[in-house]
C-alpha cells in the first residue's frame, strides 16, 4: 500500500513526546553566557545617550554591545515582498540614533546568565529625546503627521494599484452599491515558543555555528554573511526542533545579526532565548488593515464590480516580507468571484508600531473577511439567501484555469476546482437549510443563533524552486537532503512518504535531513504551504534520478538491460526472475569509487535536483459556522463549526486535518480575542498573555474538518495544493457572517469584542 | 547572593542542587537538573508549557521558585514512560491521535492529563477541556488532544482491567 | 523575565511568621500560592527585598466547620476550597466562586488568603466573600484584629492590611435555612478575570417572599450593591422584580475601561449578571425550601 494518502504516525513525534527533542532553548555549550536585549520604551525618540557603565560594574556582566561597538552597519534586506520605495524604510539590526517602536533592540547585554543579564538590563541609562508619536495609519498619512523616515514623505513608503476591467463605468450600471470601510485589528503569530538563538564561534577555524534559524535558514544565512561580512561558507546554520511557525518565526530580525555579532565579539557562545514579554513586542505583528470598499451588483445578485482602498499598517520599518500581506490582500480579495472589474489602490503606510510581517494567510485572512461580509450585506439588501448569492457569482469549474487578469506582485490564474460544488458539499454536510431552520426557531424564543459562511481560495505553493539531494547509504537506507524547513508541521513525515514511495521502500528506511546548512547547500525554507508542493516535488525528482541510477548499476552487475529490470521492496530484480537481485545495499557498495571507477560510473548514489515553477496552486474551500450571542454580554459560543478544503491530493490526511484544526483555532483566536493594541503614545497594551488572548481548549469547539482531493493541481508531479492556511483563513469572515446572522446587525471590524456587539445591537434598536 | 541546598525526588530519583532564592522552579528543573522536557512559554503562568506535577498535582513551574520545592516530589515529561523503549497510554494515543504538532505544549499537557486521569480515569470532553485549558497550544487546536486523552482513558482502563484479572503470581 | 533577587524565609510557625514580618516591615512580602505574586516578580513589577514564604505553616493549613461557622485558614488552596464537600454544603456559592478562578494548575497552588489579599479586581473570591458576609481574622506580632470582608477591600490591590500583619483566617457565617446562592461571571477567554460578575445569595421567607438578599457585583474592588438588596426585601421573586433590582445595582457604580472592554459595558454586563444571578439564587433558594421547608 503506498504511503502517500494514508495516514501514518508522524516521525517527529516520539523524541517529542518524550520530552527530548531538542528546542533552542534546551541547547548547552560549554562556557556559554546569556544575552538580554534592552528595547527601546519609547515609541519614537531620538536616542540621545546610552551610558552603560554601572552595568559594566555588575558582577557576572561580560559586556555591552550597542551601534557604537558595529561600525558599517547595514539595514536587513527584503527577501521578497519588493514593492519600490520600500526600502527606504528597512531596520538596522540596532538602533542608531533614533527609535520607531517600543521594543526596538537599542543594546545587547551579555552575562553569566540570564538572571544577571536582567540585573544589568535596569543598571543601564537611555537618555531618550520624545519625538511625536503617530500610530493610526491614516492618521500617519496626514500632512501634519510626524514623518518616521525621512526619505519617506507621507509616511507611504510605497503603494500600487491592481485595475482589471473598467469599474467606474460598471458601478455606474449597478443596481446596488454597497460602500462600506471595514477593519481587522493587528494580531500575529506568536508561536508558543519564543524565538531564540544559541552562537558560537570558533577560533581555530573561523567557523561561525548558530542554532535556532528555521524557516528560512539558507536565505538568512546569506542575510548573515552579507550584512556581518563573514562568507556563507564560514557560517554554520542549524535548526533544532521548532515550537511553531505560522509566519512569524524565522525570518531575519534584529537579533539573528546581533547573537552571532555578540558570540564573535566576546569570543564566547552566546544564548539568547526571548522572553514573552519581548516577543509580544518584538515578534513580527499582522493583520492590520483597513478597507474602503464599493461593490455593486445587478438586481439578480450579479457582482458586477469592486473597488477597494486598503490601507496596510507595517509599523515603525519594513521588515523582510516587505509588502507581502498587502499584495495578497489586493489580489485575492476577489477570491472565488468571477469579478470583472476591479479597481484596487494599496498604501503601505508606516506608523510608530512594532513592525509587521506575515502570519499564518497573510492579507488573504484580512480580504476574505472583508469580501465575505460584502456579500452577506448584499444579500441581505437584495433579498437573497447568502448561499445563493455565491452561488451565482463563484467562478465555475469550467473556467478554469481562470485568469484573473494581470496583478502586479502576485501571481493570479487559478489552476483548478469546482468552488460551487464544494460550497454545496459543505452546505449538505452541514444541513444548511435546517440550521437556518433551528436559527428561526431559536430567534423566536428571543435567542440570537446564527449561521456564517465563508468561502476562500487560498495560495500556496510558491517557488520558484526548491533544492533535494536523495542520497542511498552504505546501509540501503535512503536519505533526503531537503532545502524546506520544519517549524512542527510534520514535513519529515510527509517528504518520507513520498520517498518511500517514489523508491519503493519502508518508510523506516527513509530519513530526511534539513535545516543544516553543512549538509544542504540551498533551500527556500517553509512559508505560505510550500513544503509539500516544492520540496516534494524536489524530493521527487532527485529520486527519480536515484532510481535510474540504480537500475544502471544492477544492469551493470546483473548483465541485464535496465528495462527488464523491476524496483520492488527496496530490491532490484529481474523481471520474471526475482532471484536475480540485488538490494540497495548491494547496489551501495556497488557504488563505492573502486568499483564504480572500475566500471566507468560516477562513484556514489546520490543525486540533486531542484523543482522550479512560476505558478502557484490554488486549494479552495469553505468555512460554515453556527453561533450563539448572548445579546445582553456579547458573549459568543460557537455551536458546529466545519471546514472544508480541496488539497488537491492529501499526503498525509491526518496531518493535512491536524493543520485545518490547528489553523481553525487560530482563525477563532483572531476573529474573537487577539490584538495587539497600543495607546495614543505607542505604548504596547498586549505585552502578557493576560492581554494578549491566545484561545484555551475551552474557547474552541471539537469542530469537523474535511479534506477533500477532488482536483490535483497541474503545476506539480504529485498535485498537492499546500494544506497550512485553509483553516484559517475564513475563519473571521464566517463567524462575522454567523454573528451578524445571530444579531441582526452588519459587522465592520474585527475582533468580535462583546462590547463592539454591544454597540451595533444598540444602534440597531435605535432607530 | 546566598544559595540554598535543595533536594527533591524527581521522577522517582533523589536529586540535589544549590540554587540562589530568586531561582525559578522550571529554571531549576531545565538547567540544574538537565530535564529540558519541561518547557517555558510565558513565564507568567498563562501558557501551562511549564506544568510538572508537584506531589501529584499539576502545577506552574515558572510560578515557583526552586526552593519552595526542597523536599518535595517532582514528575517531568520525562519519567512519563514506563521505560526508554514503551510509552504510556497517553502518549501513545498523543501519536496515533496527532495530538501534537510542534510539541512545545506537549509535556505539560501530558502531565495535566495524567493528572486528570487519576482524578477522574473516566472524564468527559468537557471536563477534559476545562482541566487542559491552562495549557495553550497554538498548533492543533486541540480537537486532536481531546480525542487523545479520552482514548488513552479507555486504553489505561482497558489495561488496568487486563491486569486485574490476570492470575496472580505471588 | 527572571526576577530580581531577594532574600528568602520560610518559617514553620505563624509566630515565626509574624516576627518576621514584624522585624522587615516595608521591605517583605508574604509568598502564599506565588499564582499573583511570582508573575509580578518575574515581570519585575514586585520586587520584594524579603519573601516570607508561608508554605510550610501549617497553623495556617486548615478548613472546617465549628458552631455552624465555616473557617478557611488563608493557606488553604483554592483547590481544597472547589472540592471542599463541607464548604459545598453550606456555601455552593464558594464552590461556585472558586471554579471560575484561572485553571486547575493555578488553583492547586493559589490560596483563599492570597487571593483576598491581593485584591485583584473582579477577583472571584472577595466577591464571593463580601457577599456571604465573611470576616477576615488578620494576625500581627503583637495580635489579631476582625475585619469584615466589605471593609477589607479598599480598592485595586488594596487592603486593609497592615505592614507586618498577614490575613490569618476568614470566618464565613453559617448559611441561613430556604438560601439560594449563584455566581455569574463572563471573561473574554476560559479562565481569565471576569469583565464583569456577580455573586447573590436570596433567602425565602416560607411564603416565598425575599427574606434577606445579598447582591455583589466585580469592580475595582467589590462593590456591594445594597440599593438592589433593599429593592427585592418581602417581594415576590419575579423577573420584572430581578430586573429592576439589577438596574439600581449598576446605578453610578464605576468601573475601569481597558482594552478589553469599557466601563459602559462592564457596567452593562453587570446589570444582565444581577439579574441572572438573583434569579438563580432566588430559585436554588425555593429548590431548597422544597426539599426541607
Ligand atoms: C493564569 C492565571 C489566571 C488567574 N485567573 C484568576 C481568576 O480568574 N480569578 C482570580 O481571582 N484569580 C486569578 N488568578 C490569580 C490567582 O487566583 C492567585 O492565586 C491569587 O490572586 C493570589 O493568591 P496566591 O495564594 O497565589 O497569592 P500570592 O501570589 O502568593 O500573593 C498575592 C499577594 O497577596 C499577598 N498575600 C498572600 N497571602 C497573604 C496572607 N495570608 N496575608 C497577607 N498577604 C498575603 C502577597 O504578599 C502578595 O502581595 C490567576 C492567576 C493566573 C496566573
Ligand atoms: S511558562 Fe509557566 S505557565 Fe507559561
Ligand atoms: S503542538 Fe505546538 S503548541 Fe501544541
């Protein structure tokens, strides 16, 4: 039975379990000290003076490093997300003379351990000069607004416009337009580990080791090498195990400069573990934008136009993602209508905020709330139920691929589905018309219940390439040399199921090596889903190679031709005749330099390939919620929650449901309770998990997740469409659907306080 | 600063260090008796990743110091499992169930359930979710962990029952 | 997030303790369950130059009934105090109270004393406290002195209590026959503070009439609502009666705003809370009345 498509036990998990995986956190050198980063507690501020020297004085203090200590520094660069004019705006791993958010790394104390690295934290004086504060983005876009950068006038680093289709003269043929502004509240991804970092370097070789970057290890060990001036072949990254990803960890921050600079520096190995105190100010932050939005329609629901401006809130620099959520945001905020006129104008503007990155759905989270609430608000003025208004505007399967017309950043033809088929799938399962049903009845007893739905075409996959070596050892044992990353998803697994199939063997006989720069040369790390898609289709593609290999090998050995040979159980045999064989580690020794020299064969079994591709696929699906308001607290409890999502193919349908659910959880946490706020002088509000509200067991429900593999993706040899962000990603759009179904009233913003209910139910019975 | 002598009996084992006051238990557990299993996410007592069972009962780490525990009897995820090559009911079920992605949160929801399981060997979801909502995790959304421990109920009670009714041999 | 350093104590007498805490004054603070405590610690928030921890009095480990009267030492666990079957007899309300506290980790080490003491707003167990009309017993080197719960708790994270004095006991007054009590809360998360509570005891009269009833609401501190008590005396409970009731409760009260949620609404919540929760007492209070009339 071939291991892709069932659901085998995760690979990770026992060490885990165990409790001996090995975090940043759990990583001992010998002689290794403790740093702590002083941030800066002012908004924005001109850094005057820093005197460190009572610190100095403390016993068990190593050092103080600030930008006086690193002449040449450079500003971290954009991996992706370029949109011109923002790098006018990026951070220099330390401020230098000026702070732009509270939590801004202004100097690095290194100590005996970490209790005394926060001794010394207090001993040191900032002298800080108050600049004005500014932290609304439209407010920031003002003509009398403080300008945080100053080659960026308006505090808009860039913007764009996406235009397909006239829209001016299409809304003016509409029936109905619907103008509205919506919000969704700056939250992030905060993964339950904090982010750390353990340095070392050595002095006899001049290697540089560092432990902790993941998710993009190979770019950030260019990022290192460029900006520290140390050759990538003189850094070693490893990534341990990971506590979570979901977009915030493991891209370049600050500190991923100042650890190793620090362990060069004092010429000791260096650990840095975040607090979450810090992290709750330092971690890359989402999800804040604000939308203007036009949408008309024809009488019969038709959509015939959208016309949105989006503000993107990116906070104090541009950060490595550079624009990524806004593209997103602008491209997919048509999602699975056929829309053909759109119009849409985006700012990237900078406020005195931590800096924004992406989490888990970047910008397609934000625009399928903004989009879903539309069409329920439509519907509601025409008439209609909101399943039929989709119904009549979803693209249908005999359009695709569809094109989406040309949008700058972001590719936009969507590869394959049938959106209304699976809309109807999730209505059936759940009884749709007997919950609207059980709503009447229960709304007639005075209880506010309501049904949300919320449809999403998700984006994954993204190239454009991938790097795998597949390698047999002198065991038979196959091992994968992968350029992805693993921030707790389960990728070992499912890239071992794949090589066991693609090779024919155990998947006990498999094993999968990544994150380690020594051992793998090139990688594009694990972000928007692409672990699977590319690195799977790398890892599929170098086996391929393998498997010719061989074959020519025992052709060689058998004296028979390559194609009257056969690959089964971890053997290659003769067709017809299974005795003659030989197994892979035969074949191993087979291929050691003596023999194959001797036999005019490259020595070894090991063989690259890379899989490069300029499309994405499209997974699509659709979130239905049912829910109940306390109309007097603003209390939501959320009755039957279900999400349904094509993959294209599930490699692991266990791991694939796992993350739907995990991904849920968030998407809940996000519509309901998390936020990142800040006062009018850009002091952080949500810097403890008393404030910031990460969902318990107790706030989410069992809830039903189906997966279904209906359409394989074209663009890639095993058809996988990337599984991360499904569950997410129409989470705030469906239970702001359910709850204004519940209450009568047309939700604008997120989260779902009680007291924003509160309000809209009182400005509703006010006439 | 002073130090104290502390002991205390870790997964069954007598364990002694020396710690200054201010010391945090799970500081203490992690670097002076090199049992990492037990994480910390929060250090403020919300996250629950710190969880040790302080005389059987489920407990913050990060909100103790090490001192508080001199004498006192300590399980870690480590001492979970019967031995190094079994697991206990629940983390097998945590595996089979994919109860766990990251595994960050993992070791002290284990340690919350086992704990729960002695109270209750028979729990129902609800009581489930309330004893493990002083746990976050923020990869599975804990439908998974759910199905999880109430399997490794039944499983451990299947197993009791096995051994009940098995002969004696003393 | 490790705290600064301090000097530690851990005597194994009450009279240890309060020599202690007689002698350092100012500079000491007393470690209970450490659930409110160690977080301000490890935020640096707190930094006590002397913990007195008082883990291991045992004098202060106690809970029982004598005279009808229940008495809760101030280390016993918030825990102990849940599935305390004795407390839950006489005082559900408690019970009640206690379960909403945090989670199950937080309640195995936070202590009743601790909770009273530190007086965190919306804090459960005031609340709870001031309703049933508990009095704080508080123990200093030199003596003890009484204080009823209501005129214990000044204000956010204070008291009455005195430097060098520790809350030894709280005395709760034996239940009153045909009482009902209920405790309603909302958080916006499982287990945080509440955004808005409140706690009601209703005792019947054998007509069925509102013999005596006690209303507090969560606030900065607890705030008892004695208008809305007043209102319900020798009335027949009735939704209309609960509901005007619960408006005289919230009628100028004050209350915080935060990013969570404005005064407006916790005072809203407030009223919906009063009314549900005489409700419900007023009907656990007839459940009662049927079984033993
Ligand atoms: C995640 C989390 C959630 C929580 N949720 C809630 C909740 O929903 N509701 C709630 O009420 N509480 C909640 N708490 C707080 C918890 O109830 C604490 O246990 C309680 O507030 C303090 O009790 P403690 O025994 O832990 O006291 P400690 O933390 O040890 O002490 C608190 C303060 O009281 C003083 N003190 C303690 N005991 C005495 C005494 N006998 N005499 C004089 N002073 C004393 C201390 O000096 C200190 O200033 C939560 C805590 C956490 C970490
Ligand atoms: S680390 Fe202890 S509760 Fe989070
Ligand atoms: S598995 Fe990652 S936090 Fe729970």
């Amino acid at each position: 039975m071939p291991y892709i498509g069932s659901s085998v036990k995760r690979i990770e998990d026992v060490p885990l379990l165990r409790g001996i995986g090995k975090y940043v956190g759990d990583i001992r050198r010998p002689g290794m000290v403790h740093a702590a980063v002083l941030r800066s507690t002012r908004a924005h501020a001109r850094l005057a003076a820093i005197d460190a020297s009572a610190a100095l004085k403390l016993p068990g203090v190593v050092g103080v490093l600030t930008a006086a200590d690193m002449p040449g520094l450079k500003t971290i660069p954009m991996r992706t997300g370029q949109i011109d004019g923002l790098e006018r705006s990026q951070q220099t791993p330390i401020a230098t003379d000026r702070v732009r958010y509270v939590g801004e790394p202004v100097a690095v104390l290194v100590a005996r351990d970490r209790y005394v690295a926060e001794d010394a934290l207090e001993l040191v004086e900032v002298t800080y000069e108050e600049l004005p504060v500014v932290t609304d983005a439209h407010a920031a876009m003002g003509p009398d607004a403080p300008r945080l950068h100053d080659a960026v006038p308006r505090n808009v680093p860039a913007d764009f416009e996406v235009e397909r289709g006239d829209v001016k003269r299409a809304l003016a043929e509409c029936d109905l337009v619907i103008e509205e502004t919506f919000e969704t509240q700056r939250h992030g991804a905060v993964p339950l580990e904090t982010r750390g970092l353990v340095a070392e370097f050595d002095e006899t070789n001049g290697m540089l080791t560092v432990w902790g970057p993941t998710k993009m290890t190979h770019t950030n060990w260019r990022i290192l090498s460029e900006l520290s001036g140390i050759p990538q072949s003189a850094i070693h990254f490893i990534e341990p195990a990971v506590g979570g990803g979901f977009g915030g960890r493991g891209e370049f921050y600050p500190e991923d400069f100042l650890i190793p600079f620090a362990a060069k520096h004092f010429r000791q190995p260096v650990c840095w573990i975040e607090d979450r105190s810090e992290n709750l100010k330092a971690l890359n932050q989402s999800r804040e934008q604000t939308y203007r939005m036009r949408l008309g329609l024809r009488k019969d629901g038709t959509v015939l136009a959208m016309d949105a401006e989006i503000l993107f809130d990116m906070g104090g620099y541009t950060r490595t993602h550079g624009g990524v959520p806004i593209v997103a945001s602008s491209a997919m905020l048509r999602g699975p209508l056929r829309i053909e006129n759109y119009h849409c104008h985006a700012y990237c503007v900078l406020t005195n905020k931590t800096p924004v990155g992406t989490y888990r759905s970047p910008g397609r989270y934000e625009a399928n709330f903004v989009r879903e609430r539309l069409l329920d608000m439509a519907a509601h003025r025409l008439g209609l139920d909101p399943a039929e208004l989709r119904r009549r505007n979803m693209i249908r399967p005999e359009e695709m691929p569809y094109d989406h017309g040309k949008t700058p950043y972001h590719y936009t033809i969507y590869d394959s589905g049938d959106l209304p088929g699976q809309l109807e799938a999730a209505l059936d399962h759940m009884g749709y018309e007997e919950l609207q049903q059980r709503c009447t009845d229960a709304r007639a007893e005075g209880r506010a219940m309501g049904v949300g739905i919320g449809c999403f075409v998700e984006t994954s996959g993204i190239g454009p390439w991938e790097y795998a070596r597949v390698e047999v050892g002198n065991n038979g044992g196959v091992v994968l040399y992968c350029g992805i990353n693993s921030v707790g998803q389960g990728i070992a697994t499912a890239l071992s199921q794949i090589v066991a199939d693609e090779m024919c063997v155990s998947i006990d006989d498999v094993r999968v090596v990544h994150g380690d720069t020594a051992k793998v040369p090139y990688g594009n790390g694990s972000n928007a889903s692409r672990s699977t898609v590319m690195g799977g289709s790398a890892a599929v593609g170098a086996c391929r190679k393998v498997k010719d290999k061989l074959l020519r090998l025992a052709s060689a050995e058998l004296e028979i031709d390559a194609g009257d040979l056969e690959l089964a159980d971890g053997r290659i045999s003769a067709k017809g005749a299974p005795e003659r064989s030989l197994d892979f580690a035969a074949l191993a020794r087979l291929a050691l330099p003596g023999p194959a020299l001797a036999q005019g064969f490259t020595p070894g079994i090991s063989e690259e390939d890379f899989f490069a591709t300029d499309k994405r696929p499209f997974p699509y699906g659709v979130h239905v919620v049912l829910v109940e308001v306390d109309r007097e607290t603003g209390m939501i409890e959320i009755l039957d929650y279900l999400v349904m999502e094509d993959v294209g193919r599930k490699i692991n349908p266990m791991i694939v449901e796992g993350q739907m659910a995990g991904g849920l959880a968030q998407g809940i946490g996000g519509a309901l309770l998390e936020e990142f706020a800040y006062d009018e002088d850009g002091q952080p509000q949500s810097t403890s998990f008393m404030d910031y509200l990460m969902p318990t067991a107790m706030d989410v429900p069992q809830g039903q997740f189906i997966s279904t593999e209906d359409f394989p993706s074209p663009h890639n040899p095993l058809g996988v469409k990337g599984a991360g962000e499904g569950g997410i990603t129409a989470a705030g759009a469906a239970l702001a659907n359910a709850v204004s179904n519940a209450l009568g009233v047309e939700i604008t913003r997120l989260p779902l306080k009680p007291g924003y209910l509160l309000e809209l139910v009182d400005a509703k019975d006010k006439p | 600063m002073s130090t104290r002598d502390i002991t205390v009996r870790v997964n069954g084992a007598e364990r002694h260090g020396e710690a200054e006051p201010r010391k945090l238990l799970s500081d203490f557990i992690r670097d002076d008796l090199g049992l990492t299993g037990t994480h910390v996410g929060c250090e403020h007592g919300v996250c629950g990743a710190c969880t040790v069972l302080l005389n059987g009962d489920p407990v913050r780490s990060c909100l103790m110091f090490a001192v508080q525990a001199n004498g006192a009897e300590i399980d870690t995820v480590e001492g979970l499992a019967p031995d190094a090559d079994t697991l206990h009911p629940l983390q097998e079920k945590f595996q089979e169930r994919h109860g766990l992605q990251c595994g960050f949160c993992t070791p002290g929801i284990l340690l919350t359930a086992r704990a729960l399981l002695r109270e209750n060997p028979h729990p129902g979801d609800t009581e489930i979710r309330e004893w493990i909502s002083g746990n976050l995790c923020r990869c599975t959304g804990y439908t998974n962990i759910v199905t999880a421990i109430r399997e490794a109920a039944g499983l451990m009670s299947e197993e009791e029952a096995a051994a009940a009714s098995a002969p004696r041999k003393d | 997030m490790k705290p600064a350093g301090f000097e530690y104590h851990d005597p194994t007498t009450l009279s240890e303790a309060t020599a202690l805490l007689g002698r350092l004054g100012e500079d000491a603070r007393v470690l209970a369950g450490g659930q409110s405590l160690v977080p301000l610690m490890n935020f640096r928030l707190a930094r006590p130059a002397h913990l007195v921890d008082l883990n291991r009095v045992a004098e202060l480990d106690f809970l029982s009934v004598e005279g009808g009267q229940l008495r809760i030492g101030a280390m016993i666990r918030q825990r102990t105090l849940e599935r305390s079957e004795d407390a839950a007899a006489g005082w559900p309300l408690l019970r009640e109270a206690a379960g909403f506290i945090g989670h199950v980790q937080i309640r195995n080490r936070g202590t009743v004393g601790g909770s009273l003491a530190h007086a965190f707003p919306s804090a459960e167990l005031p609340v709870a406290m001031v309703t049933l009309e508990a009095a704080l017993v508080l123990q200093g080197e030199g003596g003890e002195r009484t204080v009823g719960a209501e005129d214990f708790f000044l204000g956010t994270m204070t008291t009455t209590l005195e430097p060098g004095e520790l809350l030894r006991e709280v005395r709760v007054p034996a239940p009153a026959a045909r009482r009902g009590a209920s405790f309603q809360e909302v958080s916006r998360r499982y287990g945080d503070f509440a955004l808005a509570g409140a706690a009601a005891l209703v005792t019947l009269d054998r007509d069925g009439t509102v013999a005596g009833a006690r209303l507090t609401l969560t606030g900065s501190a607890p705030i008892r609502a004695r208008d809305a008590e007043t209102a319900v005396m020798g009335e027949k409970p009735s939704e209309a009666l609960f509901r005007e009731a619960a408006r005289r409760a919230v009628a100028g009260i004050e209350q915080d705003s935060d990013m969570h949620a404005s005064a407006d609404y916790r005072r809203r919540a407030c009223e919906a809370l009063a009314r549900r929760a005489l409700a419900e007492a007023a009907q656990r209070a007839a459940a009662a009345m049927e079984d033993s009339p």
